[in-house]
C-alpha cells in the first residue's frame, strides 16, 4: 500500500506543472455582441475558447445597452454592435484604434410557425397585403433602441400602413423575444433580423423583405479600450473573420462581409 501512496503523492506533485505549461496562454475572454450576431458570434467565441483552452464570458445586448455598459467602465475583450455604434464608441476612445473590423450585414424577414401556411412576400404590395390581414404582428419594440426596429418602422412608413400595423402589434424586448411570443401563439407572424428568426425552434423564416425595402444593418467589432486580454482578443477578432467563422454566420442568417 505503501508505494502506492508515493506514487500518487509524486504523480499529484507533477500535476501543476503540467497544468502549468497547457494554461501559460489560457485566459477568461469577455465578449459582448448586440442582438442580430450574438447567437452566431456566441458559438463562434465559444469554439474559439474551447480551441485555445480559454473560458468565454458570453453578454448579448442591444447596441445601446452594450455602449451604455461599455461607457459605465465595463471592459470587455471584444465588442460587437452596429457599425454606427462602433463609430461612436471610436469618437469616444472607448475601443482600441485600427481594430474594429466589419463583420456581416443583416437583412430584415418574415417568420411564421412552423407548419402555418407560407405566406407570398416577394413583392411590397402582397407583403402589405399580409400585415394587414394578419391577426396580429410581432417585432421588437421600437422604443429599445435597436436597429431592427429602426428598420421596421421605416418598411411600415414605406408602405403607409404604420397606424394598422402599430394597433395589432405584439412587442418583444429583443427580435428573437417577438419571434417566440409568435411562436407561442400571441401573433401569427414575426418581423425581424433573419439572424434571429433561424435559431428559434418553432419558427419558420418565410424568407428576406423585398430588396427595395431592406436597409441592410451592418455590424462591426473591435476590442474594448482596457480589455484584460488584448493579444487574444486581436486573436479572436481575426478568427471572426475566418471561413469557418464566415460558415456559422451564413447559417444564422447574416451576410459576412468579405476582407
């Protein structure tokens, strides 16, 4: 029984070291992404960490929410919001200058319950036609601040049909809270950013708004101004921009955008 202990006891007393040489580079990264990427940019960090032997700290948010954040002193490794939203943080000198980097575009669709009837949405006038009939429209609320809702507010005005559609909408806090609420039976089809139609169970992404009413939302990255880990937040930054990287985005439903 002896030895057996010793062995042990020697084989413990080797274990930090080893440890050791594997962790020298491991780092907890702190990533924020705002709502259309965060479900793509989430699994992107985290097989980016699990690669690098890193933990993710994983926060999605609004654009607004995230700078408000950012500008209340909290330092994350990597942010993404709207590319407007990276300007600002840049005129404010709250991210590094020369690593923001474009990412992806999103583009505005329709979602129904899986099952439900596919609505024709490929002109202005049969998607009018459908969210006026509808019982009822679900989309983010306009009044968070995002810049989905931005965008729907503008398709609505466009088609002259802001007044009926605002009287029989059913609001979420993000895109893809309106999207389930729809899913869950309170509104019989969902307006938002495709990237957050695909990832919710349940709904079936019925396809883009007409081109001519799409306002294509861009979205940017950079790393946060007093980020704990720099070297692999430029690290991660690059991979974000990787084919692999490129592969996930396109299946969330956003369009990267080619460097």
């Amino acid at each position: 029984g002896e030895t057996m202990t010793r062995k042990s006891m020697l084989a413990l007393a080797a274990l930090p070291l080893f440890l050791m040489g594997a962790q020298a580079n491991a780092a907890q990264l702190k990533v924020m992404a705002s709502g259309a990427m965060a479900h793509a940019l989430e699994e992107i960090s985290q097989d980016y960490a699990k690669k690098n032997g890193h933990t993710l700290i994983f926060v999605a948010g609004t654009t607004g929410t995230l700078q408000d954040k950012i500008r209340g002193g909290d330092k994350p490794d990597v942010i993404q919001v709207t590319t407007p939203g990276i300007d600002a943080l840049e005129k404010e000198k709250l991210i590094v200058p020369g690593t923001r980097i474009e990412l992806a575009r999103a583009l505005i669709g329709v979602a129904v319950k899986d099952g439900a009837p596919v609505p024709d949405i490929s002109t202005p006038e049969k998607l009018k036609e459908r969210l006026l009939s509808a019982r009822a429209v679900a989309w983010i609320d306009p009044k968070v601040g995002g810049q989905a809702g931005a965008a729907i507010v503008a398709i609505l005005k466009q088609m002259n049909i802001t007044d009926e559609v605002m009287k029989k909408s059913v609001y979420g806090k993000t895109g893809a809270e309106s999207v389930q609420k729809m899913v869950a039976g309170e509104a019989d089809m969902a307006i938002s950013f495709t990237s957050e139609i695909l990832p919710i169970k349940g709904a079936k992404l019925v396809g883009p708004v007409p081109v001519a009413m799409q306002t294509p939302a861009s979205f940017s990255g950079a790393i946060a101004v007093g980020a704990p880990n720099p070297d692999q937040a430029r690290a991660l930054l690059s991979f974000m921009s990787s084919p692999e990287a490129r592969a996930v985005m396109v299946k969330a439903g956003l369009e990267p955008v080619a460097h």
